[in-house]
C-alpha cells in the first residue's frame, strides 16, 4: 500500500463577533497535511455504507490515526466529507464523499 497522496485535514474555526464594527469576521481555516493511500471505494463497500451507489466516494487510508478534531478532508481541489470511520490497531480507514 503507497502512501503517496497528500491529504489535508481541515478544520474550520467560526469567525468571532467584533462588537466595534458589529460584524462577524470571517471563519478561519486550518490544514493539516497527511500522505494516505486514497483508492475509489468498491460497490460492495459503497452498498454497504449507503444502501445504494453513490458517486465520487473514495477510501483514504492512513498509516497512523489521526485524532485531532476536524471538519472536512481536502483532495487536491475537492471537499470530503467522511462518512465512515473504522480505526484499526495501528492505521485509521476512512470511507468519504464529495461535498456539493
């Protein structure tokens, strides 16, 4: 299994009120950078998550678990959500999907 795919774990801090404009300011995010192996997910693992197909759902594997709280999986461009976690003794599963 190759471990050749930055994945970034993002997560997004609510922006604070500023009571001397009265405006909130804008959400912060921070990312935290990950190599895991990152393969599309199997029909059968996809039927047994959802109940049906669903598209653009991937499986990221990491060597280590990553236990940090976080919002949101980033894959070059594109937001995941997970869907499923499985921790194993000494690597973490994740089973994610695209959000709109």
């Amino acid at each position: 299994m190759r471990t050749d795919t930055p994945v970034y774990f993002q997560a997004i801090h609510e922006g604070e009120y500023d009571p001397s404009t009265g405006n909130y300011l804008p959400d912060a995010v921070t990312e935290v950078e990950r190599y895991a192996s990152v393969t599309s997910a199997k029909i059968e693992t996809l039927n047994m998550v959802y109940g049906n197909i669903k598209q653009d759902a991937l499986v990221v594997r990491l060597q280590q678990h990553y236990t940090e709280p976080f919002s949101y999986i980033r894959i070059d461009d594109k937001r995941y959500r997970v869907d499923y976690s499985r921790p194993l003794r000494t690597k973490q599963t994740y089973i994610v999907s695209e959000v709109q």
